[in-house]
C-alpha cells in the first residue's frame, strides 16, 4: 500500500485502510525498542522541528525520541505563548525554521487549526501533535495501537471515555479513530464537559457513568481541568472524584479483562483513584511505548524512508 | 450637466414602477422620467438590456478610517461601494478612536467628501468610547451629521441602558441600530456552535445567544415604542422572533447581509478564515429561514456589514484571526440569485438595496420620482465576472467567494447626477 498523506493533521482526513497501515508499521518498528541499540539509519539527513507552544513534556519526548532513534536531526523550539505574543508570528517563526532547512514540523498549539495553518503555508510535511480542543491524532492511533495489540481487533469494541469530553482534543480524536475501526464509543463525565446538545461528535452520551461503564472493552478517563475560560464547570475536584472519578468498585461495571487506559499525566485521587495505580488491567505505560512507536511510524511513512 | 438614461428597464417600487423608460438628470435630480426623452445637450448612456434602480444603500459598512486605515479608507471604502452600484453607505462607528463624538462625525464627512465618491452617512456611537457606560451627545452627534446610532462591533451590555438610548433617541429622532449579541454566551467563540465547533475543535457561538440579544430589543422596543433596527440577522430563531414582533405590531426592523443567505458554516471547515464573520455562518436551516424571511417582508434590509481586514489579521492561525468580510462588491449578484432561485422579484431586490434602508435611515433616495436627488444604479443582471484579488477594488481582499463566478454587475452608478463609476473605468 501507498501512503498518500502528506501531513498528520486530524484522524478525520484518514481512511480506516490508512489506519491499519500506520499501526502495522507501527508494529513493526516497535521491535527497534527493544534492540540493546535502538538506532536506525532511515531518516539520516532529515531535519525535524518541533515546535510547542504549549508546555507538554511527554508528548515533546516522545516525538524526540522517535526522531532520534531513526536518526533525525532535530530541532526543539519551546515557545511561551507570551513570547510569540511579543511580535513574531507563527507564520513567521514556520518560515525562519524552515529556511534552515527542515523537512517536518511537529507542531502543538493551545490553537484549533493552528498545524492546518502551517501546513498550507511551510510547504513542507505537518504532524498535528494537538491543536486547541481540535485533535490529537498521534495520541488517537497510539491508543488504537494498544487496544488492538492487546484485544486483537477494534471492531464491535465498546469504549467508555470519561471526563471533559467537550474541551479534549484526546476525546475528539479518539472517538473519531475509534468509530473508524469500527469500535463503539460512549462516553460520559460531568454534562457541562459533554457535547453539547448541537454538537454530537459521534459518541452515545451517557449521563449517568455507570451507563457507559457496563460491559466496556476499554475505559479510558481523560485529565480534568477545572476551569474554562473563567468558569468552573463542576463545582470542586472532590466532587469530581466521588461522582466521575474511576475506581476499583466502578471498574468493575466494564468487562473483566477491560483495559484500563489514560492519555496522562494523571491526577491519581481526581480521575483515577489511586488504588488502580498498580491495577493488572491499566495499560498506561504500554500506551506511553507505544506512542514512540506510533510516532516513528509517521515519520517514517511521512518523510519517506523504508521502514 | 445632463445625463440620460437611455432604454432601460426602469424599476422603482417607491412609485410600484416597472417600465423601459428613459431617466433624465439634470442639475443633480431627476428631471424626467418618460419614453423617448430628447437627448440635446446631455451625456447619453446607453441602458439596453440593462435595470435602472434607485441608488442602492448600504446601511452597515465598516470603512475603518480613522485608525485602521490599512484595511480600508473612507476614499478605497467609497470606491469599492460604487463599484459595487451602491450610491450611499452608513459606515458603523467602531473606529480608532470610535465615532463617539461630533469631531470625529466631522472628520469623516470631510474625508467623505475628499473622496467624493458616495454619499457616506455616519453612524454615531451609542455609548462613549462603545464601553456600554454611559451615552453619547446624540444631539451634538446629529448637529455634526450623524444619521443613526448603534454600538455595533459590540452589544450595549444592559437592557437598562439599551433603554435609556432609544428613549433619548427619540428627542433627536435618530434611528438605533442594534448589534444583538448575548456576550456572556458568545465570548471565547469562533464559529456557529453546532457542526462547525464540533468539526474544528473551536468554541461555538450558539444561534440562542442572538436570539436572547433579540428578543431583548424587542421588549425594549415595547417598552419605549421607539423604532429598533435590528443589524445582521444571522439565524431562524432571530427571524421568529422579529416576525412575531412585527404581528405584535411594533417597531422592530431588520437587516441581513449575503453571506446569511447563501454561506452556512461549512465554508469554514478546514479553517477558511475568510469565512469567520460574527454573527458566525449558520446551519443550512438557518440560511433557509433568512431567505424565506427575506421573501415574507419579515427582513427589511440587504446590508453587507462590509468588514475589511488585511493579511495581517486574516493571513494566521483561525483563532486569532478578526472578525469580517468584504462585501461591498459582492452583494449585488448574490442578490440577484435570490431572484433567479425564485425567491423573491426583481422589484423586491430594489426594495432591500434601496428603498427600506432610506426610509429605515431617514436619509434622502430610494425613489425616481422627478425632483428627487438623482442617486441611480444601473446594472447588468445577466453579466459574469470572476471575484478576484484583482477585480475587487477594496483595499482589503478578505472575501470568501475568491473564485467564485458571480453573476450580475453594475454599470453606471450615478450620484447626485454624477456619474461616479462606469463598468471598466475604474
Ligand atoms: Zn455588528
């Protein structure tokens, strides 16, 4: 198969064909992990930017691990919004890095559209590493990359995702990528965090949580933020915690071997109650490999090299 | 001097007029209007296969001068209009520094009449510095040259002042323009709430917080049975409401611009920021409604709300892109799709472009009848032109039909008896 993309901007614009192809690849360059020497020649001579102006640690590492153990070059730009704000645009710092030679942007945004922008004007290749409350594709194809590792398929799955589902670029991807696959999606959390009445994304909304927990393949509880925009939408964390938060008792709605997953970090005692932090069922540092893996893929896939 | 229009199809709904007559102007009015006009001592202009109108006027236009005068001048603004075959506009008073008082009214008239293009009616801000604090000198305003009030760019925030503004309005008979927007739910948004806030990942602005703003004014126009003009109408449940407050029989008038009838939300998916305009493209039951209220008489006005912005502010990432769309030169054909999907006639176009705002505004024109000032638009129904970066003669490109084949083009459009812009003499 051909991989005709040239940007990773929103799992949307992929096939459910494209899909199965990135996780294949995925699949099998994830054996390099486990080499005493994970290096690999395949990107020498490429430049990779990766440009945050959001601060995210894991995500950066994780795209600069990829980088690196497919010999990329690599350059980090960390930008405080504020800074940016001082004059230099975002057009301007794409151009400036790319007179330099770059091959590939990895961009996150705290703004929706800001990679798409990018991508129309650098003319060079764009990976979407989440945008505003948009999207988060890699995360979307590494959680598919794991339940499909350990389920075997996606199709005919029921996922639960909980949490603030309205102003999460994990739930919007995820639920898109799941959907493709052929997975059903419900989800659930405080209702002002749901979409709204306007905005079905595709989910079946839950109200009550125990709705969208019974009989899960897959529970996956997102980071909760309490405020939006000067708002509170749920009156205090230990609230949150007793009514959404998940825990042994509730966990025991969904099937017996769910999988347990987060996108992280995760605020033990606020959606996830601590006594799981050891659970048998959690995959979520299977998740944090496999989004190394899931993120070479498409650097591979994207800047041409022979995986 | 003289001008006569020769063989037109004269449209004038002011006199229920739809006749090929000629038009003579002389001296800067309508001199005669009848078939076969000598044409001694005048300038003939050929109408065949053309509609003379009443100048058309576009009661909701940004020109951005002072302040912003990269976007548009009062003088690129004016040419721009009679290109577009509008022969007056109001431009809103959200400049920098805002149209708040009597020296500023006065600098753009001046401006105005440097460019001597259009008729160019200013419209006066309602609060000081558009704040939502505390009123304006309407009185000094309209002494100045004023033709209307209106915040617009912003709500007034309080029905309590919202008040105190129609009823002082009324000392000064000076119409009140409302920009109805319910801030609190619309803040932080980019988009319509619905498809396109789902698909983009952006905040949504929901057609309710319009139709609280609305339904506001609609009670403040009850309360002090002033006229309230209610600007951009964006939504069905905003046309609901203005119908059920015009069978109530009060004084509520309306307007709304092309992009509400033939754009919905879809031309921003894949974060098109030529298309992020607020009020925000709607659904396509929204657009449906604008137009069958536009049919019904339910809407008065077609107005453009032409909002200039340059690269600067357009050429970035989505969210931080402003607000606004050119639409000056546009209007026209998009107005004569409605006539050709059926929608509403030809003389009823007249009407929206021409009549109600003047009689909205207050301001001379919307009529033919002999001894009026000679504002004319005379155009082409049938010709096609490619909107373009090059045909669009704004300072500002920011138009979300770039590559569209349009339809329908002025030709001459005269005023006050001069001709100010002929199809391919700018
Ligand atoms: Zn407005």
């Amino acid at each position: 198969m051909e991989f005709r993309h040239h940007h990773i901007l929103d799992i949307s614009a992929l096939t459910p064909e494209d899909i199965s192809y990135i996780l294949e690849t995925a699949a099998n360059l994830k054996e390099i992990l486990t080499r005493p020497i994970p290096k690999v020649p395949t990107l020498r001579g490429k430049l990779v930017a990766h440009l945050f102006f959001e601060p995210s640690t894991r995500t950066r590492l994780s795209f600069e691990r990829a980088a690196k153990i497919l010999s990329a070059d690599v350059f980090n730009f960390t930008a405080r919004m504020s800074s940016v704000e001082k004059g230099e645009t975002l057009l301007d710092t794409v151009l400036n890095l790319k007179a330099m030679g770059v091959d590939l942007f990895v961009i996150r945004h705290s703004m929706a559209g800001a990679p798409h922008f990018i991508a129309q004007v650098a003319g060079t290749r764009v990976i979407n590493a989440g945008d505003g409350f948009h999207a988060h594709p890699t995360q979307a194809l590494l959680d598919l990359l794991t339940v499909k590792e350990k389920k075997g398929t996606l199709a005919g799955l029921k996922v639960a995702i909980i949490g603030d589902i309205r102003h999460s670029r994990v739930a919007h991807s995820g639920i898109c990528g799941f959907k493709k696959m052929g997975a059903e999606v419900y989800v659930s959390g405080p209702a002002t965090m749901l979409p709204s009445a306007r905005e079905t994304l595709g989910a079946k909304v839950c109200y009550r949580l125990e709705e969208a927990l019974q009989g899960a393949d897959v529970v996956m509880a997102l980071r909760v933020q309490k405020e939006r925009h000067g708002k509170d939408l749920f009156p205090s964390l230990r609230e949150y915690a007793r009514q959404f938060g998940i825990n042994a008792e509730r966990l025991a709605l969904a099937k017996p071997d769910c999988l347990l997953m987060h996108p992280g970090p995760v605020n033990w005692g606020v959606e996830l109650h601590p006594e799981l932090e050891n659970d048998p069922r959690s995959v979520i540092l299977e998740q944090v490999t496999n989004g190394v893996a899931v993120r070479m893929a498409l650097l591979v896939l994207l800047l041409g090299g022979t995986a | 001097m003289k001008i006569l229009l020769k063989g037109g199809l004269v449209i004038d709904p002011s006199q229920g007029l739809e006749a090929a007559l000629d038009l003579l102007i002389e001296e800067g009015r309508i001199k005669a209007l009848g078939k076969d006009l000598p044409g001694e001592g005048a300038r003939i202009l050929s109408c065949h296969g053309l509609i003379v109108a009443p100048g058309f006027i576009d009661m909701h236009v940004h020109f951005r001068e002072p302040g912003e005068e990269w976007k548009e001048t009062i003088a690129t603004g004016s040419l721009a209009a009679v290109a577009g075959g509008f022969t007056a506009v109001a431009c809103m008073p959200n400049t920098r520094p805002p149209n708040d008082n009597a020296e500023v009214t006065r600098y753009i008239l001046k401006k105005a009449k440097e460019a001597n293009l259009c008729h160019v009616y200013p419209v006066a801000c309602i609060t000081k510095g558009q704040k939502g604090e505390s009123l304006t000198e309407f009185g000094d305003l309209k002494e100045a040259g004023a033709v209307a009030v209106s915040d617009d760019g912003r709500p007034v925030p309080e029905a309590a002042l919202m008040r105190l503004a129609l009823e002082y309005a009324k000392n000064f008979d000076l119409p009140v323009i409302s920009h109805a927007e319910d801030l609190s739910l619309a803040r932080g948004g980019h988009v319509n709430e619905g498809l396109a806030s789902a698909k983009l990942g952006l905040r949504g602005i929901p057609v309710e917080g319009e139709a609280i703003a609305i339904f506001r004014e609609i009670m403040l126009a009850e309360l002090t049975r002033t006229p309230v003009h209610i600007a951009h109408v964006s939504s069905k449940l905003g046309v609901e409401l203005i119908r059920w407050a015009k069978e109530k029989g009060l004084p509520v008038t309306a307007e709304t611009a092309p992009h509400y009838f033939t754009l919905t939300e879809e031309a921003t998916l894949g974060y098109h920021t030529n298309a992020k305009v607020n009020p925000p493209l709607r659904s396509e039951a929204d657009r449906q409604a604008v137009e069958e209220a536009i049919a019904e008489g339910v809407i008065d006005v077609i107005a453009t709300d032409h909002a200039p912005h340059s690269p600067l502010e357009k050429f970035c990432e989505f969210e931080r892109a402003a607000f606004g769309l050119v639409g000056l030169e546009t209007a026209l054909p998009l107005g004569l799709n409605l006539v050709r999907r059926g929608v509403i006639s030809l003389s009823r176009l007249v009407e929206l472009f021409s009549c109600a705002p003047a009689r909205i505004l207050k301001v001379p024109g919307g009529t033919l009848k002999e001894g009026a000032r000679a504002d004319v638009t005379v155009f082409d129904r049938e010709a096609t032109w490619l909107v373009s970066e090059e045909t669009l003669h704004s300072k500002s490109k920011n138009s979300p039909f770039l590559g569209w084949e349009m339809r329908g083009q002025a030709v001459y459009t005269i005023v006050a008896g001069r001709l100010v812009y002929q199809r391919g003499k700018a």
